[in-house]
C-alpha cells in the first residue's frame, strides 16, 4: 500500500488589488468539487474504496500587509510547520 495520498483539486486564485497602488490586498483560492487523488507514483487512486473521499484540509493562503512583518512571519511559521 502507498504511503501517501495526494489529492488534486482543480479551482483558482482570485486576488485583489488596491487600484491606486496596485498592491495585493488579499488573496483566496476557491475550489471546485472535482478532485483526484493518485499515489506517491502518480497511480489514480479510488478513494471511496481506501475511505478518503471526505479528507479535507483548508486552502489557506498567507494575506499580504503593508509593511511584510506579518507576511515574513507567517512564511516562516508556515516553514516551521512543515
């Protein structure tokens, strides 16, 4: 059996920009239903067989600030946690 699931969401980055600045105010990825999930090889898997057809994690995306503290800090938490 294979160590690991990969799951393969289809979607988009919708970001928004300040108009004057042009800076990036926020950003979010929004999913679609359609998903795959293939083996550390790459193989497709049949999740409703394995029971992994509910796995979910929340597509965070680290949101941009004026001065990049913040941004630096979570990369770096982000980093750690991994």
């Amino acid at each position: 059996m294979s160590k690991q699931i990969v799951k393969i969401s289809d979607g988009c980055v919708r970001q928004v920009f300040d108009a004057r600045t042009l800076e990036l105010v926020s950003q979010e990825f929004v999913a679609v239903d359609h998903v795959e999930f293939e083996d550390e090889d790459g193989n497709h898997l049949d999740c409703c067989s394995l029971g992994c057809e509910d796995v979910y994690h929340p597509f965070d995306m680290i949101q941009p600030d004026k001065d990049g503290v913040e941004l630096a800090k979570a990369f770096e938490n982000d980093l750690k946690n991994k």
